[in-house]
C-alpha cells in the first residue's frame, strides 16, 4: 500500500486520461471523495440499476446511485456481502449491463463506448473459457481476438504462463484444470492485451494461501507498474493487502468510501514494535506510560497469521521435502500498545 498524505488526496478529480481537463463537475449532490491527484479512470454518478423480470417488472434494486471515482496507479476495492452489488457494479463498468439511472465513463468515456475495451482486462466471477483448449491455446485465441502480431502473441503467451505459474499444465485442457488453476488462466487471460484497467471479480476466490498470495503479488506488481485495478471480494484480508481505498456497499448502497489505512488506523491508540528490550527497560516503560496517565493495553510478543504460518511451513517443505517442517521461533518483538 503506497504511503501518502491522506490530507493532500482530498481533491475531487475532474480531469481524466483522455482529457485530462475536460470531464464534467460531479453530479450535484455527488460526495467530494478521496482521490490521488492522478487522472481518473472510472468514474460514475449516480449510477444505479434496476433489475427487470420479462415483463418489465420491477426484480431487484441492485444498485442505488453509487458515485465513485478511480484514479490511475490504485487498487480500488469493492466490498460488501452476497448480493450487495459488486459484480453489478463491475458489469456497469464494462459496459456489459446498461444503466438504469446515472452514468459510468471509462478513461472519460461511456463504459458502453467499446473503443475502450482494448484497455480493459477483465476477470468475472464464472469462468467462460472453452475448456477443450489448454491454457497456450487459450491465450493464443484471445491474443488474436486484439489482433496481436503472431510473434508478439508467441511472447506475451509465455510471459503471462509463467507469470500465474502454469508453466507445467500449459499443454493441458482447462476442463482438467483445479478451481484455482482455472483463476490463475482466467488472470492470464485478462491481462493477455496489457490493459490499462484491470478489473477483477473475486480473484482470490478458490485459491489456496500460496495462489492467493501470488495473486495478490500480481495485483500490487500490476499497481507499481502504473495500472489500475478494481477488484471485489468478501474477503476482508486480502482487501486490506492490497487495497488503497475501499468501497463498502451494503443492499446496493454505498456506506462507506475511503483510503484502507485512514479507514482502519485506531487514531487514540499509539503503537510501539521493537526488539530486545531488557525486562528492566520493559519496567520502566510501563512506569513512563503510567507517570503520562496513559492507559496501557497491551504489551507482550506478537503472534505471526495463520497465512505467514502457513507460506513458511509449505516452503521449508519444499526446501527440505520428506522432513517435518522447522518452524521457527516467535521472534521476541515486544509489542506496547498505550
Ligand atoms: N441477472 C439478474 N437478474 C435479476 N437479479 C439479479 C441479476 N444479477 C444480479 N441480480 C440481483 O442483484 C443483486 C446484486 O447482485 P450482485 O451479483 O451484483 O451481487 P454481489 O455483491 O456480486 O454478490 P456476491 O458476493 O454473491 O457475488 C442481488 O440481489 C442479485 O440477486
Ligand atoms: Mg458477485
């Protein structure tokens, strides 16, 4: 997650990519939102959809005016529980839904404008892939579908093979294919054209910690490389990894809208990581928290996450096979919170 100063990204964008002065004021009413001074990629306003039996019918209200801005260089998250809207969202923004109410522009242009879809790298929540091809075959197909020279394709194939680790199953049909091989295609797939915006729904979904942590390498790897990412899940963790700022929908609602760390960081509580301290020197912070009138919460050594537990055991695995996994003493790091 990128460190700035939160008070410097409360400006609210209206330049985009295409015309970096040119998109129009925010809706009235639209909230000022937090945004880095970078040019917008998606945008929508008000943006709202009715879903509608054969009839015409009123179905479901999936989505209620949701304003949103996206800059270029972040990861925007889409959070809420099932049915709250994401994937909704996310088909608003591919235009592959059209809008009830409100607008969605990509890179300043309608998400129904499909010049834009060259741009775009898109990972849904189902897998459409044919699964009689195997995962050269399958990039190569999509390769030539952005009319990409044959030598060009060749490379880029191998490149995002190796990338989302199927170098050994690259000559096998995706129908042999586990749930969490089958996403590590689908990401090659939607980065086959080296979009500019990427979005992702559910990516973690059916991975194992290592696919899940290799995925959400890629997503920062992509973030550094200046592309913008949408991604949704209900997995909190892996949100809070990756994200720059969060959207929680709830019923088709924005409820909340913000940077993960400005969002998350407890502002009256400090707190204190460091090594070697004597039990003396211990003693005496306590004594100098107590003297300050503060509150001492805790001290004691940190426990490590299941998932670093988990990474470590399967690589001395790897390392050693055959041998019960070393793991490693909890490093004494006391831990003071006050
Ligand atoms: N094609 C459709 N026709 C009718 N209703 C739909 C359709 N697609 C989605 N919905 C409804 O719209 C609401 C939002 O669905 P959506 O798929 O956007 O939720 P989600 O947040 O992605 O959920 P999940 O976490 O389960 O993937 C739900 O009530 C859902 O039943
Ligand atoms: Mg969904």
């Amino acid at each position: 997650m990128s460190e700035k100063d939160p008070k410097s990204e409360m400006v609210t964008q209206a330049g985009t990519l295409d015309s970096p002065a040119a998109g129009a004021p925010p809706a009235a009413g639209a909230q000022t939102q937090e945004t880095d001074s970078k040019p917008v990629v998606i945008q929508t306003r008000a943006l709202s959809k009715v879903y509608r039996d054969f009839w015409g019918r009123q179905k479901v209200r999936a989505l209620k005016a949701l304003d949103l801005e996206g800059c270029q260089g972040e990861v925007l998250g889409l959070l809420g529980p099932n049915g709250s809207g994401k994937t909704t969202t996310i088909k608003l923004l591919l235009g592959l839904l059209f809008p009830s109410e409100g607008e969605a522009l990509i890179f300043g242009k309608s998400a129904t404008d499909v010049s834009k879809n060259e741009r775009i790298g898109y990972l849904p929540e189902e897998s459409y892939l044919y699964r009689f091809l195997n995962a050269e075959e399958t990039l190569d197909f999509y390769g030539r579908l952005f009319d990409m020279p044959a030598e060009v394709r060749q490379q880029r194939v191998d490149e995002l093979i190796r990338l989302v680790g199927l170098d050994k199953a690259r000559r096998r049909q995706l129908q042999e294919y586990s749930k969490g091989m089958t996403r590590r295609i689908g990401l090659a797939q939607a980065l086959i054209n080296d979009p500019d915006l990427i979005l992702l729904d559910e990516p973690t979904s059916g991975l194992d910690p290592i696919g899940t942590r290799e995925m959400k390498d890629m997503i920062l790897r992509l973030k550094s490389e200046g592309k913008t990412v949408v991604m949704c899940s209900h997995l909190l963790a892996d949100v809070q990894d990756v994200c720059d700022r969060i959207a929680i929908l709830h019923q088709g609602e924005l409820k909340e809208l913000g940077r993960v760390d400005t969002l998350l960081t407890v502002a009256d509580v400090t707190q204190i990581r460091a090594r070697g301290l004597s039990p003396e020197c211990q003693h005496e912070i306590r004594d100098c928290i107590a003297r300050h009138q503060g509150e001492l919460l805790e001290m004691d050594n940190p426990t490590t996450t299941l998932e670093e537990l988990f990474l470590r055991i399967v690589r001395d695995s790897e390392a050693r096979p055959g041998q019960r996994a070393k793991v490693e003493g909890q490093e004494s790091i006391a831990r003071i919170q006050g």
